[in-house]
C-alpha cells in the first residue's frame, strides 16, 4: 500500500509541478502581450496543475493512514507535506482570487511561488511517511497547522500584488511608462485589493495562533514558550496588523503601507523556513 502510495504521489505531483512551471511561463507571455488566449491557456493549466496535486494528496493521505496511529489525521507533519499543503493552497487561493476579480495578469507575479514551494517538495523534501509521535495525534494537527499555512497562501498572494503594484507605480512616475503599464490593474485597485487579502486573512492567521496555545498548553503545560518559530509567527502578524492601522485608520496610502505588508511576507517566510533550523518543537526540517 504504502509503494503503490508514493508512486501515485510522486508520479501526481511531478505532473502537478510541470504544469505549474508551464502556467508560470504562459502568464508571463499573458503579462507582455495580454493576450485572451494566454490568460485561458494559464487558468486550464493551473486548474489541471490543482487537479492532479489534489490527487497527489489524495495519494498521499492513503500510505499517511496505512500506518495505524496515522488514522485520521493530516500529513502535513513534514517539511514535504507542509510544501505540497502551502503549494495547494496557494494554488487554490490565486484561482479564486482569480475567479473573483479576473486579475490573470497577476499570474506572473504569484504562480512562480506555487511552483517554486511544490518544487522544492519534490527536488529536496522527503515523501517518506511515519507514525506520528504521540503528542501530534490530536484533532489540533488537523486545524492548527492548516490554518495557519491556509493564511501564509493568501499572504502570498498578497505580496504578489504588493510587487505589481510598485511596479506600476514606477511605470506611472517615469516618463516613459512601457506597455506593461496599460496591462497591470490600476494602483487604486491592486491597493485596494492588497488590503482586503490582508484584512481578511490576519483573522485566520490570529485563529490559528489562538489554537496552537491552546494545543501547547494542553502539551506542554503553558501556551506559549517563545520558541523561534512562535515568535516569528507573532511577529509576522505584528507586521500585518501594523499595515492594516496604516491603511484604514492611519489613512496612509502608497509605498510606507505596502513596504509593511512586504515584511509582513518575510517574516511568514522566515516562520516557516528561517525558523525551522532553531525550533525545537515546530521543525518540520530534520524529519522534527
């Protein structure tokens, strides 16, 4: 069961993978030329990219569960798992965001991160399952930490916007602005759109902290212990709440608020990556 699993997965999320790699290209040729037919190519092959990874999943969930004390619970207890949850997630954000607001020209901006986390699961990370430790075997594993990476894909997708949004304030201040500037969404808009992912995601994130104290002090016996990825998390959702005060009730417009919602981006991924070589509790590197 556990052979027939990987090779489903492996097989599944190579496909995943390349399709994503392709819609990467493909909304890049969407971001020069704007081309109808680019931006249809893009979205099929992103959702046929999301098909195949919730596949790959799927595949994924059976060996997790052919081990008894795994029975129930979310593989997301790797530093495999966790990439090839936020890579879905990410996905699966941008299509709807997608759906929602038809911005496909944003797809040369996000969808290099969807490639980039599922590649980096399977060129480095491990797909090997195992029994869960005791201590994971709770009902927490399946919400807290999904949640949480739930949040850091919307997150994502913010910060891509934030990127088209400096460059369009550039094109807009030089002189020459190039085509690129008649094919990116307007400031207002790609602002306004920055600021409602944030808005509605930091909630999401909050909760997800909320849970892991309450699993942390049911573990270990108090809420929080300043552990380096705790404190990145609560430092990345600092810098969140700090853009949206700027942007709502500072009443502050262009590049301070967006800078802030950048950092925001590189403290979630000092949390999820730069903090995994220091946590002793959190770490998904090291098989932790």
């Amino acid at each position: 069961m556990l052979e027939y699993g990987y090779m489903a997965q492996s097989l599944l999320s190579w496909g995943a993978f390349l399709l994503y790699t392709t819609a990467c290209f493909v909304a890049v040729s969407y971001l020069i030329n704007k081309s109808e037919r680019a931006r249809l190519a893009m979205l099929s092959l992103l959702g046929t990219g999301l098909v195949l990874h919730l596949f790959a999943w799927a595949a994924r969930l059976v060996a997790f569960w052919a081990i008894p004390e795994n029975r129930w619970f979310l593989p997301v207890n790797s530093f495999f798992g966790a990439l090839s949850y936020m890579a879905l997630a990410l996905a699966a954000a941008f299509f709807f965001i997608e759906a929602r607001k038809k911005l496909g020209i944003l797809g040369a901006f996000i969808l290099p991160f969807v490639a980039g986390g599922l590649g980096l699961a399977v060129l480095k990370a491990s797909p090997a399952v195992s029994p869960l430790e005791p201590d994971l075997r709770s009902y927490w594993l399946n919400l807290h930490p999904m949640i949480l990476m739930t949040a850091y894909a919307f997150f994502a997708n913010a910060f891509g916007v934030c990127l088209a949004l400096l460059i369009q304030e550039r094109q807009i201040k030089s002189r020459k602005p190039s085509e690129l500037c008649y094919r990116l969404p307007s400031l207002d808009e790609l602002d306004s759109l920055n600021g409602r992912i944030v808005a509605l995601t930091l909630p999401v994130l909050v909760i997800g902290l909320a849970m892991g104290m309450i699993w942390a002090h049911q573990i270990w016996g108090k809420p929080w212990t300043w552990d380096p990825k705790e404190t990145m998390a609560l430092i990345t959702a600092a810098f969140y709440a700090e853009f949206l005060w700027l942007r709502y009730w500072a009443g502050q417009r262009g590049r301070t608020p967006v800078y802030v919602s950048m950092a925001g981006f590189a403290c979630m991924l000092l949390t999820f990556f730069g903090a995994e070589l220091a946590s002793g509790r959190h770490g998904y590197l090291g098989g932790k």
